[in-house]
C-alpha cells in the first residue's frame, strides 16, 4: 500500500476520537538524543509484518555523500545513541566504513539486524564488524518458538536466528561480564497488542536458556504501528477497525512524555528527516524547512511541533511503546 | 435489546460497578489481586484463565485470555492444552460422580 493510501485508510478510524483531539496544543520535541538512520530498504527476509515495507526487492539504499553527512553532524552536536536500521543495514556496502567511522566518536551504536543475514557468506564477517566496533545488537525475534517466528518471517528463520544467537553468545554478546549487548525484539504476530515487557523477557529467557543456551541483555517489546505490511493485513483480514479501537481503548496520556519522536530524529534513504520511523514510511517529513541532512539546523529540530496522525496510538498505548520497547518498564 | 454475546460488550465491562458500587468495586480488587501472577508466573496464570474460560463456557472470558496468552507469546499448543486440561477435569469430575450413582445402584439392586 502506498503512503497516501496508508494515510487514507489511517485517517477513517469511525466512531473513534482522533488522536490530534487528545493534543490540543500539539506534541513537541523535548531534544535530540537519539539519531535514528534508515540505511536502506532492502533486506534478505520479508517479513508478514514490515512496516518499512523491506524485501530483496526493494533497492533503495542511503547514498555515501548522505552517510558522510550524518558522520559531519554526530561529530558536531550532542547527541548520545546511533541506531541503525534498513531494511538489512548489513546490505548496504558501506555499513563497515560508516561504523569503523562512528566508533572514533564517543557514541552509543546500535544496529537492528535481522541476525540471519549474519550466516550468508557475504555478510558472516559484520558479527566481527560489531565486535571490533563494540556495537550494541538490536535483533529481531518475534518468539521463543518456531512456528510462529518461521510463519512470519519464512520458514527456516527460526532456526538460522538460533544458530547466529549462539555465535553471537560466544563472541561474548549477551553476557554479563562482557562489554557487548544484545536485546531481542519482541512484537506480535498478529492484530493484538503485546504482554507486559517484563514478564515476555522472563519467558524469552527462560525458553531460549533452557532449549538452546541462549542469553541474551533486554528484550524490546513493541507493539505493531499500523503502518507498512501490517496495515495491509489489518484491513485485508477484516483486523483494521477491531486494531485501532483496541490501541485507542489502550490509550495512556502519560506515555506522551517519553514518546520517542520527543527525543528522535529519524533519518530516511533519501536524507529526509522524520519525527520517528513510522512517520518515515508514511512520507510525513518533519514540518519545517529544515528536513533534510542538507538543511540540518540542531537548534531548529530540537523543539520542533511533532507530526501526528492515528498510527501514534500504538506508541501511547497501554504502557506506550517505543523503538526501544516499552516506555513504561 | 438487538443481540446477545456480542463483543463489544466488553468495553461495558468495567461500567458494572455502577449500581452495586461497593460490591463492584471489591470485586475488580479482588480480580486484578487474584489475576496479577503473584507466586504464579503471568504464563499460567493466562492458561489457568483461559482454561477455566472455557470449563464456564464464557465467550468474553476466551476472548479475554485467548489474547492475554496471544499477547505473552504463548503457543497455539499450550492453548489448547491447557483447554484439554479444564475439559478432562469436567469430564473427570462428572464420571466421579457415577460412584455415587454406584452407590445407589449397589443399595437398591437386589
């Protein structure tokens, strides 16, 4: 589904109150902490639930003179966390040079990786690249079980992303005394909303220790914006109005001062800045002059008014959500 | 009233205090102290609500817990165990009854 359609569908939510009504004043941003950045769209798996709408398919990628911008602007202000994501980050060829280069700075770097491109030949090298670069890995898992992860993200998924959570363990990833972290990702595989955080990372750890040895630091649980893939599953299996009225009955007003659009700016492929990834794929630009890596001004993007639109239900409801999991624990 | 059962009753639920107050409200203390997973783990606590959801045969209770176990990543398997669990102690507890019927079978048969 394209953007403007995505915004179509996310405008009608019937007998609903529109989340713009709960902000009479608007949502603004608090600072920027965090500079989120979509390398590219394309990635080896695709999965039921994408919201970047990612595939083997998809070529977009961030062109080299954008990385070398991002790099200008990390070295200039103070902004603490790099969080790099795609699509497959591992598949655009610069990844190396851009992480060896962000490692000189005195920055938090995380990178979202599916974990099995980490076993293709081309890209078994990057769990050395993170090791050496002392990256934070930020790794999807939907479950603790196979039918599930393997339903929605393909068969066999399960599997490779046992085998690469195991080398990443031994390289020292997940263990306490190391200095290397890896959290899981955990978000539902289908049209409900996720349990608490805590108790889902108890059970991810018992399940994943006891069957295959695994350990692993936090688990992220997100709850599916509906935006992407799995928009197009809400409305095509009759999900969309039961989705939305279950987010909006959920809806917390006080996770409205830790939503991550106050403290991120979200880069595209494209150099395009965005409140969050999910105003990203929606095409809704920060609305100000200053939205694209061209046109950088910190001081104009730290107060900034927020897009919002009904997709930002799912990051305020129940405990809130964020791309760093809940908001609340 | 047009129908009976249907899911949007739910949202009606919390609204049941309103004319029994003081009972309402002991019971919504009484059911979040019950349900929060204390010594139990959240786990099983959703597969005992599930299971007895379907031994009272209450479809907004299988709506409930169906998506509480959906939501803690529960599989599809446990589910329906722990739904063959609730229906193997029914049944049990209705052949146990037959001893009685034994009973009176044994007092009264020449």
């Amino acid at each position: 589904m394209e953007p403007k359609k995505q915004k179509a569908v996310l405008e009608n939510v019937p007998e609903e109150k529109d989340f713009k009504e709960n902000l009479d004043q608007g949502l603004y941003a608090d600072d920027i902490d965090i500079f989120q950045i979509n390398l590219c769209k394309k990635c080896n798996l695709s999965c039921k639930h994408c919201h970047v709408q990612a595939s083997p398919q998809n070529d977009r990628i961030m062109p080299k003179k954008y990385l070398q911008k991002c790099l200008d602007i990390l070295k200039i202000y103070p902004i603490d966390t790099v969080d790099i994501t795609g699509g497959s980050p591992e598949m655009h060829p610069n990844l190396e040079w851009f992480l060896n280069e962000l490692s000189q700075m005195d920055l938090n770097i995380m990178v979202r990786s599916n974990l099995v491109i980490l076993l293709e030949e081309d890209y078994a090298h990057f769990i050395d690249v993170y090791t050496d670069n002392q990256v934070e890995l930020v790794a999807s898992l939907p479950g603790y079980n196979q039918e599930k992860v393997d339903r929605l993200r393909g068969e066999g998924v399960f599997d490779s992303s046992i085998e690469v959570l195991q080398l990443l363990n031994q390289k020292g990833f997940g263990k306490e005394d190391t200095d290397f972290t890896l959290d899981l990702v955990y978000n539902p595989a289908g049209s409900y909303l996720p349990g608490s955080q805590q108790a889902l990372e108890r059970e991810f750890k018992e399940q994943l220790n006891s069957k295959y040895g695994i350990v692993f630091d936090n688990l992220f649980s997100l709850i599916n914006s509906p935006v992407g893939k799995f928009l197009n599953y809400l409305v095509k299996s009759d999900n969309y109005k039961n989705y939305m009225h279950e987010l909006i009955n959920s809806y917390n007003e006080e996770t409205l001062q830790n939503v991550m659009c106050r403290n991120t700016v979200s880069v595209g492929w494209d150099g395009t800045l965005y409140d969050c990834d999910f105003n990203q794929m929606l095409n809704l630009p920060i609305n100000n002059s200053h939205n694209h890596l061209s046109q950088f001004d910190y001081e104009a993007l730290q107060n900034r008014r927020i897009e919002i639109g009904n997709h930002c239900y799912s990051c305020t409801a129940g405990g809130g959500s964020s791309c760093q999991g809940s908001l609340e624990e | 009233m047009s129908d009976y059962y249907e899911s949007k009753d739910l949202d009606n639920f919390p609204n049941i205090a309103e004319f029994a107050e003081e009972e309402g409200n002991k019971f919504f203390d009484y059911y979040e102290e019950a349900t929060a997973g204390n010594e139990l783990s959240d786990r099983v606590t959703a597969l005992i609500g599930l299971s007895v959801a379907h031994v009272n045969k209450c479809p907004y209770c299988i709506d409930a817990f169906t998506n509480k176990c959906l939501s803690l990543g529960i599989s599809k398997d446990e589910m329906m165990e722990a739904v063959h669990v609730g229906s193997a102690i029914t049944a049990g507890a209705i052949n146990a009854h037959s001893t009685q019927m034994l009973k009176i079978l044994e007092d009264k048969e020449m």
